[in-house]
C-alpha cells in the first residue's frame, strides 16, 4: 500500500512537471509570435495564451441561447467552468444516478471552441443532494468516493484541473465543521485527492478556497496542508484562490501569497474573480491580481465568476468585466493591458 501511494504520488509530481513544461513550451511559441506580430493580442483569452496562461469564465449552459452571451464567450475566454452543473447536486441528485447533461454541454461547447475546461467542484459542503445530508461514518465516505470516481471518471480525459475540495476552512484556519469534516474526521480531504486522481490521473487536482487572498491565518493553514501533503506524496497539483474581492480589499500580500504557495511545487489559479465596485477603482483591483498572477510562473491562469454583471451571483455590485449589455468596462481595459 505504501508503494502504491509512492507511485500515485510521483504520478502527481510528473503530471505537474509535465503540465509546467507544457505552459514554458507555449509561453515560447507565443513569444516568437508575438514577436514576429509586433503586436499584442486583443482579447483576454488570446492575451493570456501568449505567456501560456488560460483567461476563463464560469458559464450557465441555459445562457448560451443568447447571442450577446455566446458570442462574449467565445470571442474573449480560452476556459470554461461550470458555475454549478458540475457539483454533487448537479450530477447525483439520486445515490448512483448520475446526471451528466449540463456539464457534458458545456464541455462540448468547450471542445468546439478550442477551450480547456476547468471542473468544479467534486467535494463541497454545500449543494449536496438531500440524501447525502443524512449519511454517516463509513456510508458517508463511501458515497464521496463513489461520486468521485463517478464524476471525475466520466470527464477523465476532458478536465484540465479539478477543484477536488473546495472551502474546508474557516476564517481562522481551523477545519469547517461541514458533514464531511463531522463524520469522516481530518482525512477526508486527502482521501478526495487519492480518489480522484485514480479516476483522472492526467487532470491537475487542486484544492479551492476563498478569503485566501492575503497572507492570513485561513491561507497558512491551507499552505500547511498542502506542504503536508506533498511530503507525503498525496497527488495534489495546484491551488484555487477564489478572489471574490471589493474595491476596499488588501492586496498587500497577494503576489507574496501567490509564490509562497508556488514555491512548494504546486500550481496556483485565479478561480472566482469578480470585483463589486465600478470604474477605476474596480479596474485598478483588477489590475492588481492580473498583474500578481503574471508575476508568478506558476500561476497559470485566471477565470472569472461569470460573464456579464446581469447573471452575476453578485449582480447588484456589478463585479465583471462586461456590463448587462456586454459592453467591455474600464475593468475589462486594465486586465487586457496587464496581460499583454
């Protein structure tokens, strides 16, 4: 057993070398590129490919019958994600019935357009079906591991990266007291690593967070967790950082917050971004996390929560880079400039 799990995690450790000298090989032809253009590219997707970073969105299957909405899409972003119908809800709504449509609509979309897709989320404590809510002990476990392999091993092959786990600690760096955490006690997380990564070994795992935008308690108990698992070879590959953020926010550590994490060997992703606010406050927050993750060489990519600020979770603080007629903001301006 514990060659196996040298084995696995040495996988882990190849799959991440593998996918850094990919992103280096990228960043080269699009530097040769760029250079024989002399010009740089005017979308976020095409601007971030030229360093061999992604620029996603999260996306509603049900808003791509909308011509402003798809027409964004596939003109801006090189990514997708699924805003929801990818987690448990979604795609177990009965034990051992699983419901794919949604996501597999989004992949094809994906696919079609030359995207990579993102997934998310695989293990969260909430949106959980209604019959996992009562499960306990070893019923509970088997069925994260079940929905796991169910999940992950139907997108193997179609997922570049997997929010494994996502929002496991609270502000102060303990352990949310979700279900999970109650029933299955420490080491539920690292046994969502394992499980995925049999189910999708070529995709990069990553755990996800927010509030993790600083150098804080929350994010040194995950940097903690994360250099515990690579000692111990647990497959884990890159780390979230969400960036739900407000024109107020401190980003006084946030490129140090990045590389701390990069240093350990894993990658680091911009997940969530989205910015309540508006003109150039709102743009110069945006500036800042563009220009942090082009600063990290392991930072390699950012997506951002939604599309347009009239579907956004956050609508009323208007926090994307496009407004409810898709019109580009001044926020949408100062990312292009940083990524180009």
């Amino acid at each position: 057993m514990f060659n196996d799990h040298l084995a696995r995690g040495a996988r882990g450790r190849v799959r991440a070398a593998f996918a850094t000298a990919a992103a280096a090989g990228l960043a080269v032809a699009a530097a040769l590129t760029f250079t024989n253009n002399a010009q740089a590219a005017d979308t976020l997707g095409a601007s971030a490919a030229e360093s061999g970073r992604y620029f996603g969105a999260a996306v509603v299957p049900n808003h791509l019958g909308e011509s402003g909405y798809v027409d964004t899409l596939n003109a801006e972003f090189n990514s997708i994600v699924a805003e929801n119908v990818m987690k448990w809800d979604a795609t177990e709504p009965n034990r051992g019935q699983f419901n794919f449509s949604g996501g597999d609509q989004l992949v094809a979309h994906a696919q079609a357009n030359g995207m990579e897709v993102r997934g998310h989320t695989l293990v969260w404590h909430a949106q959980q079906p209604g019959w996992v809510q009562g499960l306990t002990g070893d019923d509970l476990r088997q069925a994260m591991l079940d929905h796991i392999a169910g999940v992950a091993g139907h997108y193997a092959g179609d997922i570049s990266s997997w929010d494994v786990v996502n929002e496991a600690f609270e502000w102060d760096g303990s352990r949310r007291q979700s279900n999970l955490q109650q029933q299955l006690g420490d080491g539920w997380i690292e046994e969502a690593f394992w499980a995925a990564d049999q189910a999708d070994p070529n995709a990069k795992l990553c755990y996800n967070d927010y509030g993790t935008d600083a150098i804080n308690a929350k994010s040194t108990a995950i940097y903690d967790m994360v250099a515990d698992f690579l000692a111990r070879g647990v497959p884990i590959d890159c780390v979230g950082f969400q960036s739900h953020l407000s024109t107020g926010a401190d980003l006084s550590t946030y490129q140090a917050n990045l590389q701390r994490f990069a240093d350990l060997g894993v990658d680091v992703e911009i997940t969530e971004l989205d910015v309540g606010g508006s003109g150039s406050a709102q743009a110069e927050v945006y500036r800042t996390v563009t220009e942090a993750c082009m600063a990290v060489d392991r930072c390699t990519g950012i997506t951002v929560w939604g599309i347009t600020d009239k579907y956004s979770w956050r609508s009323d603080e208007t926090p994307l880079l496009f407004d409810g007629d898709y019109q580009k903001k001044e926020a949408y301006s100062a990312v292009l400039a940083a990524l180009n």
